[in-house]
C-alpha cells in the first residue's frame, strides 16, 4: 500500500495550481461566463499546448498515458477554481468512450480534441428516464450504411461547443454509441446556459441518416464503454467537488477571521469553529473515498463500482453541506452573487445532480 | 499510489488469522460469540494468550520487549482480532502507561514496570478525570505533596474504568500550585492496594458496573514511582494521548457489527432500515480509508496530531450510529431487560435474540462521544491546530 502521489503526479498538481492562480480568479471567471460560448478559447489553447487535453489518453493515440489518478489531481485543482472550460465533456467522456473503443476513426477524433480544435460531447440524457441512461428511448433503425435516428437527447454538456456528439442510442434489442456531426440535416439543437454558468443543450434527431462508419460501437461493447465512461466522469466531478470543498471552508475560515461584529472577528465564536471543522472533516471524509475510489478503478478493482457509488453518496450530502454551511457562515454577503462562495453552492447542486444524485446512488449501492 | 497490500503483508496477515483460529481461548470466543460479558479472568486470559503469541506489544518498539510492528501490520492485525471476535484489548497498559514508562521513565521503573505490563501480571487503570475536572483536566486537584522519600496524595479520580479489577493506576496528580495549570501536574504511579485507597462503584444507565471513582486519604507513594519530572506530568499526557491513536477509530469492531446487523434483519426486507445501513456502510468505508491515509502519513515519518481528531469524532458518531441501528431494528422488544447481562437462561422474553444486548450497548456507548476528550473537546482541538481560529 502507498499512498503517496508521485513526483510528476505533484508537479501536475502544481502547474495546475499555478495556473489557475494566475488565470482564474473570480473576476477572470466572470468574465469567461458572461462570454458567448461560456469557456474561454485561450485557456483550451493553453490548456492544449500544456499537455493537459492528453492526459488520459495512451501514448498509441498521441496521449501520456496516464490515469484517473492524474486526472483526479487536475479535477481538484479545477474545483478550487471552478474552471468552467470542457475539459468534463471533451476530453473525459468523448475522451474516455474514443480511447477504449475499436473505433476506425479514433485515432483522428481524439488528435483534434488533444490539439484542442474540437469539442465532442456525449448525448446520453433523456427526457424520461431520469438516470437510467441505458433505458433510452432515442432508437437507431436500420443497418449498414442505412441507418436512421431518431429521438431526442437533453443536458448536453458544451453542446453549444461542440462539432461533433457522441449519441447513445437504442439499437437491435441492444444499444448503440453513434457520432454525428452538428451540421448534418435531421439534427436540431437548442442551446441553454446552465445554473452554474456552463452551457448544455438539447438534441432533437429526425430521420437523421448515418452510415456504418459513424457507428463507434454496439452491443456488449457500447454498454461496457458508456458505463466505464459514467464511472470515469462521476470520479472526476467528485475530484472537482473535493476541490470546492477545500475551498469553501478554507474561505469561510478567512472570511470569519476578518468579519467582526460584537468587537470581534466571528471566528471567535466557538459555534461557528465546530461548524467550520465540520465542514473540515466532511472534506477529508470525502477525499478518503475519492482516493479509494480513484486507486481502485487505477488497478481495474472489481469493488471499483461500489466504491464509486459510495463516493458519490458522500460528495453528494458533503457538498451540500459544506455549500449550505459556507453561505451560511458568510452571512448576508453569502446569497450575493457578486462573492464567489454562493457559485461553490451552485457548483455543488449541479454536480450532486449529474450522473446519478445521492439517493440514486444510495439505492444503487444497497444492490451492489 | 497503490491500494493494495504487499505479498508481506498478506502473508502476517494469515499468520495473525491462522494464529487466532487454533489458539484463541476457547471459553472467551464462545462467550464473545454469545454476546455474553466476559469476566475478569476471562479478560486475563486473552491478555496472556496475546502475550504467549508475542502479539501483546503490538504497538511497542522491539527494544521494549513489542513487535516492532508497521502501521499496515498494527492495521491488518486489530482487523483480524476484530473478525475472530476477540474482545478490545485493554488500553491502559499496553497503549497508555507503557509507553508513557518505555519514552519517559527510568531504567529501574522500565524493568519494574514493563515486563509485567507485557505480560499482563497486572491490571491497570487511568487516573485522569476528577469529579471537578472534566474537559477541563488541567484544573485538577488531587494533591501529591513530597514527604521525605514518600509523596502524599488525597483526593479523587473518577470514571476510573475497570479500577474494581485493577493491581495499579497512573495518575496525574498537582504537585504544585502554579499560575499556568499545566505546570504543577506531576504522573505518579500508585499501587491500588496502597492503605487510604477506595473504590467506589458508579452504576452507568445500561445497569453496568464498568466506571468508578476511587478516592485517596493520605495515600503513601514512594517517591521512585514519580514518571520523569515533577511538574512535567501534562507533557506526559499529552503525549499519551497522541500515541493512543491506533484503533481509536474503532473500524473493525465496526466492520463486525455492520455484518451482525445486517445478518440480523437481513429477513426484515425494511427497504428503511437497509438504506440506512447502506449509508452506515459508505460512512465507515470512508472513516477506514481516513484511517489508513492518517497510517500512511505516520509510516512517512509524519505525526497526524489533531488529524487523529477526525478519527475519534467519526469514530464514536458511528459507532453510535450502529448501536441505534441495533435498537430500532428490534423494535417494541426492547422493553424487556435486566440488565446488561441479559436474562437467566430458559427465561428469554420473546423478540430477537439481540434486543436486549443491543440496548445495554446503546445506553453504554453514549460515552464513546464524551470519554477521551468529548468531540467537542477534539472539535476545539482542530478548528485551533489545523483551521487557525
């Protein structure tokens, strides 16, 4: 057993950290968010010239080889910040489906998205099915090169973005992960921006037309990538969400030691100490099962499901906790949007709702 | 990174649980299996099965007669203990006054005192909190005044657990009146069959006769059973308290009773109580990995301190957790009881087998939170050393 992070997992930790030092203070964000597009192109430049859109990718497909421990590292860093680039949907999920698929064209695909030059988001989300993602109703008839879609798909994450998505769909009793571009005809998309200030979509597919090269898998196969995908980006956004829980408290914990009232700082006041360790100790908590979590899908761990299923339990009650607290603590300053501490509380509603919330993943953990 | 256990360790770990299934004292499993209480001999008799595996100093260096044991092997041993439902082993001698002894005291008391710790010749008991001193602990009074080659100590030590069993107890004690508190406090070591020492039980609200409070009138102390220097008794301490870290979490004890509990209802189909059970098993699959991060920190040579904190408030909240689990599970057939006991044989009321031992050990683990430094006490304790206010 070791739990130590490695030199180059460290040094990641700190470009990561001295970036969004330099780059990403609130007013920066503010200003990315009030932007067109919601992300700013010259962070993903940087981002692409730093290495970072290779990260996970194998050195076969232009990556560096590395893993969901290196991810977790940026994703925390990410958090602290609350970077709103797509690194999330471009790289982690289109990412991780292209990387582990048989895919002809992969190769191609994921070299666009290292380079940076295209964004390609995954359609999963469907109207009715809450997070029951395999129980699509969005069906692709036909086979060969005649194929047909049709359907719809919601929460499309930076579909705004995005040239090209990555559709699941159900196929000949099974399922199936098409690409398609957003210029082909049949496919309509009504952009939104979302709680946190990103943007998603919804996809509407009328007898879209698809050949056999746009299928990227089906089957066993497209199941087993979608699901490995899920766990991928539920790990990551609980790196994210660890990241703002560090810096929730750590903020809460300055902003009292400076706020007096009753000629004093509030940080005197031993209630408000116990609530702020509270806040500490559901970080650390929360850090443990990512570390767990992460480890245990690094090593292929058969327990890797569950562990996942209980880390998301805990970023799920922990952020809300930790959000609700740090607003609290901050008073009335806390419900302004003009502090940042209140986008830490949306961030964490948001993430608790993606890929299954809490009681979602309480119930699946009871059946694992 | 890598969370697995090396071939090294899986291999101590057989041994430890090869060693438990053919030498763990008949009688005591059974009794632990039973859920019955285990008697004094009986907890004497698994200290020296501990020792005659040479396990007992499990957490001592090699030079002081221990294993010499990592943190993974302290961690995988207490884990396998746990799952052969061996009873905790007692903290006083082994995890608190012995290495106060082996760190602080002289060759002579480390002779004296250490072999018959190891070896569980005697029984030892904790001299800590008084009936006016509580979180508070450095405002104790009980008094050690010098007298010749002799020091003198009146007052009272309380929650003194076990003392009804015990040959010794290590106290602090104010040997002089100081404008800081922490400075007069002294650690003596007394003999509880000293004259002017008495034993006074306190009955907790699950009937158990577990705590004391143990009164001293002009008791006399050799002055050799002094601990270091005088006036250097809270250092002492302090240092005790952060060497009792190891299983202060409690997790594999847990481990056990989350397997109990859902054995137990297993034939309920509460979709309630299994969703709480499910939420209890993510919060100690989480408080585990907080352990081993805080042993993987002190294996690189670092001292958790207050992170350890985190550790006893988790700790006790599920262990709490787990006991209440126990007493809704049972329900309406709580009612009947007689004491931690359980009932005369052939004279079981109806309801599960469980019902009236788990609210014996409800009512008992309301202290976990309040002994050893309440949580909130440890609560201060982090929002100083690690938040800064």
């Amino acid at each position: 057993m070791n739990l130590n992070y490695s030199d180059e997992q460290n040094m990641l930790r700190d470009q990561v950290l001295k970036f969004c030092e330099t780059n990403y203070d609130f007013t920066d964000r503010e200003k990315i968010l009030d932007s067109d597009v919601g992300y700013s192109p010259e962070n993903w430049k940087q981002f692409a010239e730093l290495g970072w859109l290779a990260v996970p990718f194998s050195e076969d497909n232009g990556g560096f080889n590395f893993g969901p421990i290196e991810l977790t590292v940026m994703f925390e860093e990410f958090g602290k910040s609350l970077v709103v680039e797509p690194y999330l949907s471009s790289v982690v999920m289109s990412g991780t489906i292209l990387e582990n698929s048989n895919y002809a064209a992969k190769q191609e695909l994921l070299e666009s998205i290292i380079a940076g030059e295209q964004h390609v988001s995954v359609a999963y989300a469907e109207a009715n099915i809450g997070y029951n993602f395999l129980d699509c109703v969005t069906t692709l008839d036909g086979q060969g090169n005649e194929l047909t879609l049709n359907g719809s798909k919601t929460i499309v994450l930076n579909a705004t973005n995005s040239s090209q998505f990555i559709v699941l769909a159900k196929h000949a009793d099974s399922l199936a992960l098409v690409l398609i571009n957003k210029d082909t005809s049949g496919l309509e998309i009504q952009n939104f921006k979302t709680l946190d200030g990103q943007t998603c979509g919804e996809l509407t597919f009328e007898n879209l037309s698809l050949t056999a090269d746009a299928v990227i898998a089906s089957g066993e196969e497209a199941i087993a990538l979608f699901n490995q995908m899920i766990e991928v980006a539920t790990l990551c956004i609980s790196a994210e969400a660890v990241g703002a829980m560090t810096a929730s408290y750590q903020k809460t914990v300055q902003y009292t030691k400076e706020r007096e009232q009753f000629s004093q700082p509030i940080s005197n006041f031993q209630v408000l100490q116990h609530r702020m360790v509270d806040m500490f100790i559901e970080t650390e908590i929360t850090k443990s099962l990512l570390i767990k979590a992460t480890l245990q899908l690094d090593s292929n761990d058969s327990e890797a499901t569950k562990t996942i299923s209980a880390l998301k339990v805990q970023v799920g009650k922990a952020g809300k906790f930790i959000g609700q607290q740090a607003v609290q603590l901050h008073g009335g300053m806390g419900v302004s949007n003009e502090m940042s501490i209140g986008h830490y509380l949306k961030r964490f509603t948001v993430i608790d709702s993606m890929f299954g919330n809490t009681q979602h993943h309480i119930n699946k953990y009871s059946t694992l | 990174m890598d969370i697995s256990f090396s071939e090294q360790d899986l291999q101590f770990q057989e041994e430890i649980r090869s060693g438990l299934i053919n030498d763990f004292p008949a009688h005591v499993r059974e009794k632990q299996q039973k859920g019955e209480s285990l008697s004094k001999s009986d907890m004497i008799d698994f200290h020296k099965f501990l020792y005659e595996k040479n396990w007992a100093g499990y957490n001592w260096p090699v030079e002081f007669g221990g294993t010499g044991w990592s943190p993974v092997q302290i961690y995988l041993f207490l884990n396998e203990l746990a799952a052969a439902q061996c009873p905790t082993i007692l903290p006083f001698g082994l995890s608190m006054v012995g290495p106060v002894i082996y760190t602080f005291g002289n060759q002579e008391q480390k002779d004296r005192f250490l072999p018959d710790i190891l070896q569980f010749n005697t029984w030892w008991c904790q001299g800590y909190s008084e009936p006016g001193s509580g979180s508070d602990l450095a405002s104790l009074k009980t008094k050690a005044v010098l007298d010749g080659d002799h020091y003198i100590v009146n007052g009272a030590k309380t929650w003194t657990t076990l003392a009804q069993n015990a040959d010794w107890i290590f106290c602090l004690v104010r040997t002089e009146t100081t404008q800081k508190k922490q400075e007069g406090i002294s650690f003596l070591l007394i003999d509880m069959n000293t004259p002017g020492i008495e034993v006074k039980p306190i009955i907790t609200i699950d009937g158990d006769h577990e705590v004391n409070t143990v009164f001293f009138t002009d008791v006399k102390v050799p002055a050799d059973q002094l601990i270091g220097e005088e006036g250097k008794g809270w250092t002492y301490a302090k240092f005790l308290l952060a060497h009792e870290r190891f299983g202060i979490a409690g997790v594999p004890v847990c481990k056990v009773q989350v397997a109990k509990l859902k054995e137990k209802t297993a034939a309920y189909k509460d979709a309630d109580l299994n969703k709480k059970i499910a939420e209890l098993e993510i919060d100690l699959m989480a408080l585990e990995f907080t352990e081993l991060r805080t042993l993987a920190a002190i294996a690189k040579g670092g001292h958790p301190g207050a992170e350890s904190s985190i550790l006893k408030i988790r700790g006790t909240e599920i262990q709490q957790r787990i006991s209440e689990l126990f007493v809704e599970a049972a329900g309406q057939y709580i009612l009947p009881y007689e004491g931690p006991e359980g009932f005369e044989s052939n004279k079981n009321p109806a309801g599960p087998d469980y019902a009236s031992t788990s609210v014996a050990h409800y009512l008992n683990f309301r202290k976990t939170s309040i002994y050893g430094g309440s949580n909130e006490i440890q609560k201060n304790i982090i929002a100083k050393a690690i938040l800064g206010v």
